[in-house]
C-alpha cells in the first residue's frame, strides 16, 4: 500500500464518517417512540422533526436497519394503482422520490425507466384500461399500448412468449421507476438523526403499556420508555405488535421471493411485469436483473428462499427473454409480507389513543416510504388522519368500507 494512503488511513484527523450515531442508552422518555427501523419508520421519524419539530423520537430497530422489508424488495416505483385512493397516494410517493436524493443528500440512483405490465388475455387487457382510465382521470401518466409499441421500447422482448401466451398489448407507465432501496432507508435515518432524532439498533419490543385505552410506555429487551405517542412500523411482525395492545387485524404475513443475477451489460432499460408469468423484473444500475414472483401460497415466518422459486421464476423469464438462458444467478432472498384482504395498507390511529399503525404493505411497501412517512408525521403531529391515510384506517375492515387494489397491488398473488 503506497504510504501516503497508509499515513491518511491512519491519521485521526480523518475518522471513517459514521452514518448514524449509536447512543449508548435509552432515554427514560421519548415524545413518539417507532417501532421498525425500516424505510416508513425512518422516513416518519425524518418528517416529526423536519416538518413538525418533533425530535425527541426514539426509533427502535429489534436488528440492524433496513433488515426487513426494505432491504429485501425489488425496489420499484410506480403510481398506475387501481382504485383512486390509491393512485393518490402512489402518485404523492412518486412525486416525493422525485427530489429525495437532493433532499437526503444521498445519491438514491433513482432512475425512471417506465413501467410496463403486460397483458396475455382480453380480460387482463380490460384490467389494463380501466387503470389507465381511473390513472389518467387523476392526472397519473399511464395509457394501453400495442405489441409493436412495447418491441420498439423494449427490441429484446419474446411477444409470443414461446407461444405459451402471446402478449396482447400492455399497460404503459413512464414513470415508474427504481431506487437504491437500501440508500433510502440509510438517507432518512442519516437526516433524522442529524435533526436529533435517535436510531435505536438492536432494541426489541417486549411490551407496550396502557391504561385504560391509552398508551403510556413500551418495554424494551433495554428497559422501559415513557411515552404517549407509539407508531408501529414493521413488517411480519405486525400482528404480534398489534397484540401488545389489544388490537386484531386482518393480516397474514406470506413470504416473498427474489432474486438477482450477475451484472450484464445494460440491456433492459425499462421495468417488465407479467402477472400471468407471475414475473417482474429490471436491471439495476450494477447491471444486475433484479427479479421477482408472486408470494409464496402459504402463511409462513420464514426468510427462506427456495430451489422451486428460481426453477418457477427463470421458466418465466425465458419465455419472455430466451436469449438469457446461460446468465448465471448471482443470489436469491425472501422476505416477509404484511398481505391484507383488499390489498391495500393499513395506516393512521386506532381506538387505542396512542397508539398509530403503518402496516399492510404487503408486495407493494417500498413505493410507499416517502409518503407514509410523511402523512404518518402529520396524522402523529396533528393527533387524526391525514386526508391521503383516512381510507386505509384500520376501522375499514369492521366498517365493510374496503379499498380492493388486487388487479394493480403488484403480479397475482
Ligand atoms: O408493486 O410494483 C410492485 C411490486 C413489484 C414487485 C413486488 N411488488
């Protein structure tokens, strides 16, 4: 090693930067305590103290941050929903990441690509039209395209698919997008700390404690927090959060495979969804596909990932791109997802005063991270539900007031 970077690697005068501080202990009391040091916890706690002055938050994290959900998805961006509630949303989302890597001062490689979803039947392609229609309606960039539209964007593509089944047209998104996901959660967890917010690793919730319907502490595997204002944003552990305080939802939690494969040459420059291949994939910009499929069908804590999985996945992927057949895997990963009956989220305050949800992201989390921080802060800062999180209060459930969003959530499930 030449001397000179010797002598600066060792000079004290130039510490290694360190993303976020590591305080050594817990406040006795904290004015909002996260659960889930995820990208919605982080941005949340970002936006109490950017938006709102609300820097004494404690964000408890039970591993490292960005573990779960964050980490482990395919990292799209995309506002072509189904139902206008959730277009609304997506599309503030969208709107959001647009300025983020200025906003975070982080190079997030947010990168807009467009977004296709690809229809193999008349009934997926009047699916199709009907997202445009509701899309277009509220101003969102989305329209159907033709078979020759979809080769000229994408010259690679096999539109027969084998002959299996032939694309027939295709919804057209042009802003959608990808990310780094992981720099997302690192870039909000960097600025909320630098407005005095505290990242608490390696701190599990053992307990939350009320007194009659309000929260008043939560018990941690480090001790015990004062506070009056909890906002749970994990993911797979949801129901057992939940449970802390009395409260029931309809989750269940399914895994979700994926998959990477060694760095091309780029090639693939927009994002290619097949809900009939059960398939969705990009390249990212270390050349890597970045691949996925739908759930796994059965309700399991697990983060294995499976043989069955990528034999499924690369069956699909080559009868849309059979000139791939000798590109290698590079790693394969599961997640787990938080899947609700209407595909939908579930978010804002319940009945137990205190006590705020951020839930039910399933296959469809990532996208969101900037707006559910941000409408999370401000339903916490102005104790009711912000206008965009209002449909997705939990109470809907019990209400029969559900927000369907399966024909867009993602590829089938
Ligand atoms: O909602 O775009 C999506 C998505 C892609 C992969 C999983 N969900």
């Amino acid at each position: 090693m030449p001397y000179q970077l010797l002598r600066f690697a060792l000079n004290k005068k130039y510490p290694e930067p360190c993303m976020f501080p590591t305080p050594e202990r817990l406040k006795p009391r904290y004015d909002v305590v996260i659960i889930g040091g995820g990208g919605h916890g982080l941005a949340c706690a970002y936006y109490l103290a950017r938006d709102h002055g609300i820097r004494n938050v404690a964000v408890l994290e039970k591993s490292y941050i960005g573990a779960g959900g964050t980490g482990r998805n395919t990292a799209i961006v995309r506002s072509n929903y189904l139902t206008p509630e959730g277009v609304a949303l997506y599309d503030e989302s969208v709107r959001l990441f647009q300025d983020l890597s200025d906003d975070l001062d982080l190079n997030l490689f947010y990168s807009r690509r467009g977004h296709f979803t690809l229809a193999h039947s008349d009934a997926s392609l009047r699916t199709m039209r009907w997202r445009a229609e509701v899309n277009k309606h509220l101003g969102v960039d989305s329209e159907v395209v033709d078979r020759q539209f979809i080769k000229a964007k994408c010259p690679e593509i096999d539109l027969d698919c084998g002959h299996n089944a032939p694309v027939m047209g295709a919804l057209y998104h042009p802003p959608g997008a990808i990310a780094r996901h992981d720099a997302v959660a690192w870039g909000y967890g960097r600025a909320a700390c630098q407005r005095g917010v505290e990242i608490h690793q390696g701190t599990t919730v053992t307990g939350i404690r009320t007194e009659g319907d309000r929260v008043t502490a939560v018990e941690t595997n480090r001790g015990v927090i004062e506070t009056r204002c909890v906002l749970s944003a994990v993911a797979g552990y949801t129901p057992r959060i939940t449970s802390m305080v009395g409260l029931r939802t309809p989750i269940t939690v399914h895994p979700l495979q994926a998959c990477v494969t060694e760095p091309l040459k780029p090639w693939l420059n927009v994002i290619m969804v097949s809900a009939s291949l059960h398939i969705y994939v990009s390249q990212s910009s270390r050349g890597e596909l970045v691949m996925g499929a739908s759930l796994d069908p059965y309700e399991v804590h697990s983060t294995r990932s499976t043989l069955d999985f990528v034999e499924g996945l690369a069956g699909h992927l080559l009868e849309l791109f059979p000139f791939l057949w000798d590109v290698k895997l590079l790693r394969q990963w599961a997640g787990l997802s938080d899947m609700t009956p209407d595909f939908s989220p579930i978010m804002g305050t319940t009945r137990i005063d205190g006590f705020l949800i951020d839930a039910g992201w399933g296959t469809w989390g990532f996208k969101a991270t900037p707006v559910s921080g941000k409408t999370m802060a401000w339903t916490i800062a102005h104790g009711r539900d912000h206008d965009l999180v209002k449909p997705f209060r939990l109470s809907r459930f019990e209400e029969f007031d559900l927000v369907g969003e399966k024909g867009a959530a993602s590829v089938g499930h």
